[in-house]
C-alpha cells in the first residue's frame, strides 16, 4: 500500500511538472495571431502593413496566411492547418460566408479566438467582425450615381454591375443596399467574377460592346480598376462618350481619372483600421480583456472635387 501511494506521488509530480513545462512553452512561444485574406492582391496591402504594426506594438507574432488560389478550400485548409499549428487567433476575410462557417466553428471549438474582417461569416461562431458597413456602402454607391446622371442632367437607362464573389457577404450587402436605392429594372447584369481581375475586365469589355443601352457602370470591388480607367479600354470609351461610373477603393492611377472626369467617383475603405484595430480587438479577446463583437466604417466618396486631396494622402 505504501508503494502504490509512493507511485501516486510520484505521478501527480510528473504531471505536475508536465501541466507545468506546457504552460511554460506557450509562454515562450507567445501570442501568435495569423491573419487570412481572401486572397494576396494590391487591396489588402494596407490590411497586411497595419496588423503588421499592430502586432510589433503589442509584442506578439501576426503572420499573414494568404491563399494561393480564389477556391474557398484553400481558406478551409489554411484554417485546419492553423489549428493543427495551435494559433490564438484567426482574423479572416471570408470568400465564401456558408461554406467557412464549419472550419471557422472548429477553430472556436480548439480553443482559438476567430474574427472577421472585410467579409464577414456571420452565421458562425466567430466573436467580432470588423469593416465597412458594406450596405450601407452600396447604399452611398447608388445615391452617389444618383447624383452624377442629375449633374449631367441624365437619368440612369441600364446599370451593369461587376462584383467579386457570389458567395462573398461584403459583396451580397453592397448589391443589396445598392438595390434598395436603385429600382431591379435599371440593372441591365451583375457580372460576378470571383476576386479575378482579368477576368473582370474581360467580363464588362464583353457586356458594354453588347449592349449599347448601358449609361451607368457600378463596380462593387476596386481590384479591375486600381491600374486606372484606361487599363480597360472599353470603359475609358465609355467614360468619354458620358457614361457614368462609380469604383471601389483607391489608387493613384484611378483618383488621377477621377480628378480629371467629373462623371465618375470611388468608395475608400479604411483598410488601415481594420488591419490595426481588428488585431488590438483580437489580442483584447485573447487575453480576456473586453473587446468589441462590431465595428463598422462608412466608406469615405471621393469624387472630382476631392480627389486630388485624396492623392497626396497614399
């Protein structure tokens, strides 16, 4: 009897030391939070760079998990291998807002705290989601083209809309709020191209050389246009036989346009706060601090008026 509890001793003290040497080693390895975009293109530049900062000011490790590819299972691999690897923290942009809710439930279920950002998976388990309020932006699209046929003193004929994936939740709530201003039977097509750039401009060449009854062009991703107007040479002949264009998002190459045509604007998200903030808000939940389940950024129009100011700002 005296062995056994001597043996009983002996056990409690290996495990002890074991729960121990576990708890060291997580502590040695730190925090470490991977960030997923949807995929690795010049719009998450500023994501990357400002959770990059977050993370050396808050003295954890933040990796940028990038797929290679648009297919949604590259997302679900990158997050099943995130778990096998034991991170803190997951902060997505979501391709495909059904097919990630499960990978995103089992990374909750291993323990790891799951955030969106840009694209939100709101029937998941996740704990916040951080962005632009993205129906409220297609909202602010369709009043601010609106607004340009009243300058030119038009009215809108038939309205083709490019948008990044079918499946995307950012995507569905810019149509949806764009929709809710603008009545169904202006929409001449919504061209989805699944995040391809190419494809996209080889999909609104094909549909403006088709219908000729188009006079207003809404993208509700900017990635097709961030290289300018005249990348796609069949909107710049568009533009200047007075059709009316609204983009998404910034580059030089595009507010140069803007500044210089009258008949067209862009949306600026703030990629800078949901890369800094979503990582603070993440770190917060980690660490048992309060943190934020939402936060939503209005886009910011810019237009002729404004768009030169906006240039010396990149």
């Amino acid at each position: 009897m005296k062995k056994n509890w001597l043996l009983l001793a002996v056990l409690c003290i290996l495990m002890g030391a074991f729960v121990s040497c576990k708890q060291k080693n997580h502590e040695e390895k730190g925090i470490i939070i991977a960030i997923i975009p949807k995929v690795d293109n010049a719009i998450f530049d500023q994501v990357k760079e400002s959770a990059l900062k977050a993370g050396k000011e808050l003295g954890i490790v933040v990796t940028w998990e990038a797929p290679t590819s648009i297919d949604k299972n590259k997302q679900k691999e990158l997050i099943e291998n995130l778990i096998r690897y034991k991170v803190d923290g997951i902060l997505i942009s979501c391709n495909d807002a059904e097919f990630l809710k499960e990978p995103i439930n089992e990374a909750i279920k291993a323990g790891i705290k799951v955030g969106t950002f840009d694209s939100d998976c709101p029937k998941s388990e996740r704990l916040f989601y951080i962005g632009t309020d993205n129906k409220k932006a297609g909202k602010v699209c369709a009043e601010t083209m609106l607004s340009m046929f009243e300058k030119a003193n038009k009215t809108p004929n038939q309205i083709v809309m490019l948008s990044g994936g079918v499946s995307a939740d950012n995507m569905t709530e810019r149509i949806s709020g764009f929709n809710s201003v603008i009545s169904h039977d202006k929409i001449a097509k919504i061209l989805y191209t699944f995040e391809m750039p190419e494809y996209g401009r080889e999909l609104l060449t094909e549909n403006l050389a088709r219908n000729k009854n188009i006079n207003g062009v809404q993208l509700m991703w900017g990635v097709p246009i961030l290289n300018g107007v005249d990348s796609i040479p069949a909107l710049a002949k568009f533009m200047k036989a007075g059709g009316v264009s609204v983009f998404f998002d910034v580059s030089k190459p595009l507010l140069k346009y803007i500044k210089e045509n009258p008949n067209c604007a862009t949306m600026k998200q703030d990629f800078h706060s949901m890369g800094h903030v979503g990582v603070e808000n993440l770190y917060n939940a980690i660490v048992g601090k309060p943190y934020e389940i939402q936060i939503l950024y209005d886009v910011k129009v810019i237009d002729h008026d404004n768009a030169e100011a906006e240039m010396a700002k990149l």
